[in-house]
C-alpha cells in the first residue's frame, strides 16, 4: 500500500472515530481515561529503564556487529542447530518484555539473521525470561513454572523453522545481504573480539539491572540483588564511557547516536498508539476499566476446551504483559477458576506479543510474516495448553 493511501485510510478511521464513538456513554469515557492510565504507566515504569537501554544495543548492534558474524551464526545460510540453538535460549540473558524486545529483533534482522533465527529471537526474548520462569514455578506451582520453561524453547525452536518454510527470505534480500558481507570482508575490524563482547555485555547488564523488579518475598537472593542494582547500573556507566572513551572514534559514537534514534523513531510512536488501544480496549488488569469487562475473560477461560485454550491465547496475544506482571494476573485469574491449561496457554502467548508488538513487527517484517507469527504463536500456545490442562488433569 502507499504511503498516500496510508494516510487517506488513517483520516478516515479518525474522522470515523471522532464521528460515531459514542464519547458521552460512560463506558467509553472510563476506557479512554484508562487508555491514558495504561500509556502513563508504561512511560513511568518502561520506557526510561527498558525501552531507552534496549535503543541504544540496537544501535549498537546496528552499527559494531560485523555483518559477517550475523550471517555466520543467524543467517539463513548458516549451521541450522546454531543458528536456532543462540536464538532460542536468548531469553535467558535478557529479562525484556514483548516491547523491548523489539529493537534488538529489528536491529539483528537488519544486519541479515535469517528469518527463522530472528523470529526465534523475537520470541524467546521475553517468554524465556528466567527470573520469570523462576517466579512462575514459586507463585504458580513448579508443574506451572516446568511446563512454561520448556514450552518456550519448545516455541522458540518450532516458530523459528515453520517461519523460514512458510515465510522464506526472498531472494533480493539474501542478494543484497551476501553482496553487503562480501563488500565488507576486507575492512579491518576496529576493535577485538573481546572488546566487543565487553562493550555489549556491559550494556546488556544495564538493561538488565535497571529493569530488576522488587521480588514480593523479603531477603533472598532475588531481593538482595534489588538492593544494589542502582550501585551496579552506575558501575557499569561508568565501565561503559571508559570503553567508549577508549575503543572507539567519535564518528563512531555519533553513527550509533544516529541509529539509535532511527530506532526510537520508527518503533516508540506504534508503541505508544498500541498502548492506548489495548488500554481501551482491555484496561490495566488491576483497573478493570476497559471496554471489555475482565470478568468476561474469566468466564471464557474456565476448564480446558478447545474454546478456552484458544480464547487465552488470543486474549494474552492482543494484551500487553511488562516483565513479570503475567505473574501477579494469572494468579487473580486461577483465583476467579481459570483453567491450568488456559493459564499455560496465555503464559506462553502473552509476555511474546501483544498489540503494540504487532504493530512494530509489521513495520519491519510486513503484513503477511507478521500474521504468520501471530498465528503460530496463538495456534501452538492453544495446541500446549490443551495438552498440559490433560496431563495435569
């Protein structure tokens, strides 16, 4: 579609909006003030601590990844068990929501991984969370915690391959990737293997500390290490303007500059009109205040039917989740008697999309991939769920 035709179709749907919603009904006035609670929330709590250090890696993966070690280890041509093995466990590394997760996938899919490689990235960032993993098994039951860990790299590993035959990288862009590497082989890196590991490290650290949430239980390891994570975000500043001071030009920290703010631009404004529509549309789970009644969901979800399952799956698909929030929401709704197949099923549909995801994958991956992925995700967390409410039963 053009962009011209693009902006006509956008004129209309807001002149539709503006002409027929029913803003005086207070139903609607409570989901539009609720739309505007959900987009506050979320630029409070994560835009700042996860969303800003998540655009400045895919800079930086952008600009100081070879291209040629994308290709070798995600490409579409490289050793498949390594590519899928790297991509599918990466969640473990990177406590990220289905939003953050974003720009690593764009800028890592920019440089050439493979379509497979990079969607089994995009789906293993947030759903193979280990300190969610982790609090699933303590908060909902290790049977719970076990089958979610193993479903998502499960997942990751399936989406991945089925990708890859249902959507395969056309040729021109395999073309123009190959010819970009080759072009590239002969410049002399700038800087060493390790030092580039250091630097990406350290970055991904900060991302990491900064998003580490207050564990419920007092004492322990977990609490302990939210003790001291501002202590340890500034020593890794620190350790991070060395490293820029000394291993790197000043072209060189513009460039990653520039592209960090392409990122921001291209995904940070579908991100928040995502929000406000899940927000008006579904509300914040404490807030109940959505267009569409929570308890509706409740009713749907109970017992382990083809129904439930699906309508799980669908709803935690559509539905944003920031890191470790599905916790706290999957136990008010085994509270209300959703159905233990039901709940895996939007364990593993939820943290991985929602509606603002969708919107920004469209953005890099288009229509037809996009809606293959979400289908997958949905179909295969429908199929899991149904198999795990019946051997749990």
């Amino acid at each position: 579609m053009k962009p011209t035709h693009r902006k006509l179709l956008l004129f209309i749907a807001i002149f539709a909006a503006a002409f027929y919603v029913p803003f005086g009904h207070e139903a609607v006035q409570r989901a539009i003030i609720e739309a505007f609670h959900m987009l506050q929330e979320y630029a409070r709590e994560h835009v700042i601590f996860c969303l800003i250090p998540a655009f400045f890696i895919a800079g930086a993966i952008a600009n100081f990844i070879s291209q040629q070690a994308v290709i070798k280890y995600l490409g579409a041509h490289s050793p498949q068990w390594l590519a899928y093995s790297l991509a599918s466990v990466s969640g473990t590394v990177l406590a990220v929501c289905s939003c953050t997760v974003l720009p690593l996938f764009a800028g890592i899919y920019r440089r050439g991984a493979g379509i497979g490689p990079a969607t089994a990235f995009l789906y293993s960032g947030p759903a193979i969370n280990i300190l969610a993993i982790v609090l699933t098994a303590r908060v909902l039951g290790w049977q719970l915690g076990l089958a979610r860990a193993v479903g998502a790299v499960i997942f990751a590993l399936v989406i991945g391959l089925l990708m890859t035959v249902l959507c395969p990288d056309d040729k021109e862009r395999e073309a123009s990737i190959q010819a970009q590497a080759q072009a590239m082989e002969m410049e002399e890196e700038p800087r060493t293997p390790a030092q580039n590991l250091a630097y990406f490290a350290t970055m991904i650290l900060i991302l990491i500390f900064a998003t580490w949430s207050r564990p419920e239980q007092v004492g322990g390891f977990w609490h302990s290490i939210f003790e001291v994570k501002w202590f340890m975000v500034v020593g890794l500043l620190v350790l991070l303007f060395a490293m820029l001071h000394r291993w790197f030009e000043r072209d060189e920290i513009k460039a990653w500059i520039s592209s960090t703010w392409e990122f921001t631009e291209l995904i940070l404004p579908l991100l928040f009109a995502g929000v406000l529509v899940a927000g008006f549309l579904m509300g914040r789970p404490e807030a109940e205040a959505g267009l569409i009644p929570a308890q509706w969901v409740g009713t749907l979800v109970g017992g382990n039917s083809l129904l439930a399952n699906l309508t799980a799956s669908f709803v935690g698909a559509f539905m944003y989740f920031a890191t470790l929030t599905e916790i706290p929401i999957m136990q008010g709704l085994l509270g209300l008697g959703m159905g233990q197949g039901p709940a895996l099923a939007l364990l593993l549909a939820g943290p991985a999309l929602s509606l603002p995801n969708m919107l920004v994958i469209r953005s890099v991956l288009g229509t037809r991939k996009t809606a293959t992925f979400i289908c997958l995700v949905v179909i295969m967390a429908t199929l899991a769920g149904m198999i795990y409410g019946n051997l749990i039963a």
